[in-house]
C-alpha cells in the first residue's frame, strides 16, 4: 500500500461544504449565507436542529472540566469548545488506489492532537499532518515496528503518547505478541519498549499465536499490560516494570480498561465436570479494580453465571456492558466506589442500542456507541422507521437506573453518542434523507440543548466511514476524523479503486496546525 492522490469530494449540500483549500472571502461569505437560508428552512419545516449559538453560560459550564489539572503523565480528557463557525470544511484525507483485488490491511488504532493524526498500517505506525492531502512521501513521521501491532489501546496522555502491542522478530517461528511500545505521537519517537511475557492458550501454530491475547491500556503514569497468566504495569517515563501479578487458576487476565481509573477483567472457567464448555455456565466474568501504582486489588466484583461477554463502558464511574444470555449487550451495569451493584439499564430486547467493538484486538473499554458521565450514561434507540427514519439518545441515571434526558434526532437524521465533553455528550447527526448536512453537534443535559458545532457533508465513498463499530471515530481538537480500521482491495472484475483511509472535518473556523 502506498499513499496516491485523492478522489475528487463531490459537491456536499450548501451548509456543509468542504474544501480542497481555503475560499477566499467572497466565497466564504457566500457560504456563510447559504448557510443561513437551509437552516431557515429546516427550522421552519419541522425544527431538525434546535439553535443554541452564543450561549456564553453553556459555554463557560462545558469549559468547566478544561481547568481541572491534568499532567503529562494523565490520560487525557480534553472539553471541545463550540467553534466561532458552524460551516465544516475537509480538514485532512488520506486515501489510496493501489491496493490489489483480495488484499487487506489491517489498520489497528487512530489517535489525533493538534496537529498529527496517527494511524496504526500493519506493522507501522504512521503520522500526517493535519491540513494536508497525503502524498508518497509526504508523511510527518514513520515508526517501523519489528511485526505487526497486536495489541493497542484508544487512550492519549497528556502530552500526546499512546501505546501498542507487536510481535517481536514476525519472520520467527516463535512470533509471539510480547512487546510493548510506548510513543510519542507528535515526532513519531519511541519512548520505550520492553518485552512481557506470554500465556499459551493450547496446542496451536505460532500463526495463530498460541497464547492468550494480551491487552494494553493507560492510567495514570502507568501502562498496564494483560498477557492471561497475569498482568504487569510499566511506568510511562522509563518505562521501568512497576509491579506484575499473577492470575489464579481457573481465570486468567483478559483485558485491561484504562482512563480515570484501571479495571482488569479475568475469564474464569468451571470446574464442575458436569458443566458441558458449550454451556452459558461454563465461562464466567469477574472485574477487579487496581492500584495502578501498586497493583494491589482494590475490588472485585463477579458477574451473574449466564453471562456471556462483558466490556468495560467506563472504568470511574465503573459501567459494565454485559452480554446476558445473548451475543449482543443486554444492560449495562453500573457499580459504586465499592464495586458493589447500584442499578442496571436494561436494553429492552433492542430497544435501546449500547454498541462494543469486537474484533481481533482484545480492546475490552472501546464501546463507541456509550457515552458514561460522572452520574448518567448516554445511550441511543432503536432506529424508528415509520415516515422517516428517526431515533434518539437517552440518559440514565448510574444512582437508580431511570432515565434522565431525551434528544431526538427529528425526521429525516439519525444522533449517535460520540464522547463526553466535559458536562456535555458529543453526538453525530448523520442525515439519512441526504438533504439536511450531517453535524457535529454537543446535547447539553443542563438546559436540554442540542447545538450545533458544524456542519458537513461526505463524499459517496465514504459514508460508510461513520458505522461506528467498523471504524474509528475520534472528535480532538474541533475536529472529527473518521478512520477505518482495516482496508480491502477491489473485488470481482474490478482492477483499481479509489479509498479513502481516513477522512477528517472541522470548522472553517478552526485553528490550522
């Protein structure tokens, strides 16, 4: 795979308008216009979007969490301001026409700052600057690895470093997923790198690993790495080992959440004979949360016998997403300071809809679709599909379980919890009638608000670049990026296609880097 020009952007609706390069100020001010006359109109014709722009006391409380202190060594936790214009332009693409019919690329891991957005490409790491249409040769910084990543996690710290997994020396027979890279994001360094050890999962071929699959994540000034016969935490300046434990028979550590708090989850086996492995009571869960700078338990809690999968929505507030009975989630657990049960939201059959990734990597907190706040947690409905598809994100209380808030998309759009930003949830507004523009848009809990942050279109090819559970969707910095997480070539007859890698909007308003 190598970088070529990109495919020509269409022609996106009037308020969402993205640009190859910069208008001049005619043009902006024509864009500005017309972007006044569509929301006229939608307001007019059914009140899609309600305006909240100006609202200095919204502002001013959704800045609050920004002046909290947060050091280098901190996971990141960034409060979006509302930019001074809601018309979206391109702020990055990459996009390649070389990939060969039946080819696929894995692209584990995206992270933006305020100026790099990085992308894991197989057994590389690779930064753009934000701003630029990518070119052969045209990248900021390229980090080889000696095998492809393996292992990665969604957090940042506070001075833009993150951390992935790879197998050492791929080209051995003995390729295990061992190692451990903390880097910097902005210049591409490594920082550190050192090796952990493996778990074997049985008599399998080194192709396929032959050992459990490990799991990193990031809390506070500690990577913490799960390699199923234990976990081991490194310090994020050096990259010394800090401590390392030891799991106990029948469970072994699969998966590490990280952010505010560190939480590992442990798969635990039966050890009644009688049980059949094809039973819902043959594999249990349980979570502990820990010390990061110790590694000492601070709480377990054990989930329900029946339960078939568990994903960590949030570690502080604690939220479970567990998979009761069925493959897909089924509620979300919340727990106190304690580990002790508080309430459970139940998903109603597929009413409600609390989206986890699944895929080879074991990245057991990236539940894209869950939004956790310090009391509530923000999930959306069922798609409505009676004149006009339609749907909304509903609030719940981590206290009691009831609901909170409502927001309803309107006909004709579709809302989609991206993140928390400090008192305020993130949400995409994705046009399903193709008229209306698709819109970054902050829901405010406070006052009931939805205002809008901007607007945009997307080219045809990549609209599905917003399924949120096959992508990478990251808002940083007043931008969104939309990044895929793995690549194929043309298939059937056709020999040579345009793709698009990774695409990203922000306000024509915005900071260039």
């Amino acid at each position: 795979m190598s970088f070529g020009p990109p495919p020509s952007m269409p022609q996106p609706p009037p308020a969402a308008q993205t640009h190859e390069r910069k208008p001049g100020r005619k043009a902006r001010k024509a864009l500005t216009a017309l972007l006044a006359v569509v929301l006229v109109a939608a307001l007019g014709t059914g009140g899609w979007l309600l305006w909240g722009g100006g609202d200095g006391e919204n502002a001013s409380r959704d800045e609050k969490g920004a002046t909290e202190a947060q050091g280098p060594l901190d996971v990141r936790q960034t409060v979006e301001k509302q930019p001074a214009s809601t018309v979206g332009e391109m702020a990055f693409r990459f996009s390649v026409d070389d990939m060969n019919p039946g080819e696929r690329v894995e692209m584990p891991g995206m992270w933006a700052t305020d100026r790099i957005l990085a992308k894991g490409i197989n057994k590389t790491l690779v930064g753009m600057r934000i701003g630029t249409d990518i070119e052969p040769g045209k990248e900021e910084w390229k980090l080889g690895l000696d095998g492809p990543i393996c292992g990665y996690t969604r957090h940042v710290t506070g001075d833009n470093r993150t951390a992935v997994l790879f197998r050492a020396n791929d080209w051995a027979e003995d390729a295990y997923c061992n190692q451990v890279a903390f880097v910097d994001l902005d210049d591409g360094r490594m920082v550190w790198e050192a090796r952990f050890p493996t778990s074997p999962s049985g008599l399998q071929s080194a192709q396929d690993a032959g050992q459990d699959r490990p799991s990193v994540t990031l809390t506070h000034d500690t990577v913490a790495v799960t390699w199923g016969g234990g976990t081991t935490a490194y310090g994020m300046e050096k990259g010394e080992r800090r401590w390392s434990t030891t799991a106990t028979s029948p469970c072994q550590d699969m998966g590490a959440a990280g952010g505010h708090a560190l939480i590992v989850r442990q798969k635990c086996w039966s050890g009644d004979k009688s049980v059949p492995d094809t039973s819902y009571q043959y594999i249990g869960y349980k979570v502990r949360k820990v010390d990061p700078a110790t590694g000492r338990t601070v709480w377990t809690y054990s989930a329900a016998e029946g339960i078939r999968d568990l994903k960590v929505a949030s570690t502080e507030p604690t939220v479970l997403a567990v998979a009761g009975g069925d493959i897909e989630i089924t509620d979300l657990l919340s727990l106190d300071d304690k580990g002790r049960d508080r309430a459970t939201i139940s998903l109603r059959n597929g009413a409600y809809v609390a989206d986890c990734s699944y895929t080879d990597y074991l990245v057991i907190d990236d539940c894209p679709t869950i939004a956790v706040g310090a009391d509530q947690v923000f999930i959306r409905s069922e798609d409505q599909l009676e004149k006009q598809v339609s749907n909304w994100i509903i609030g719940f209380d981590l206290e009691t379980g009831n609901t909170t808030k409502k927001f309803d998309s309107g006909p004709g759009s579709l809302l989609q919890p991206v993140r928390m930003s400090g008192g305020r949830l993130l949400a995409l507004r994705l046009s399903e009638d193709h008229i209306a523009p698709n819109a970054l848009v902050a829901l405010d809990p406070g006052t009931d608000k939805q205002i809008p942050y901007f607007y945009f279109g997307l080219p045809a090819e990549a609209e599905t670049m917003t399924l949120m559970n096959e992508n990478d969707i990251v808002v940083q910095n007043g931008r969104i990026f939309f990044g895929r997480k793995s690549a194929n070539g043309p298939s059937g007859e056709q020999k040579k296609q345009w793709l698009y890698l990774v695409l990203g909007i922000g306000s024509s308003a915005a900071e260039k880097p």
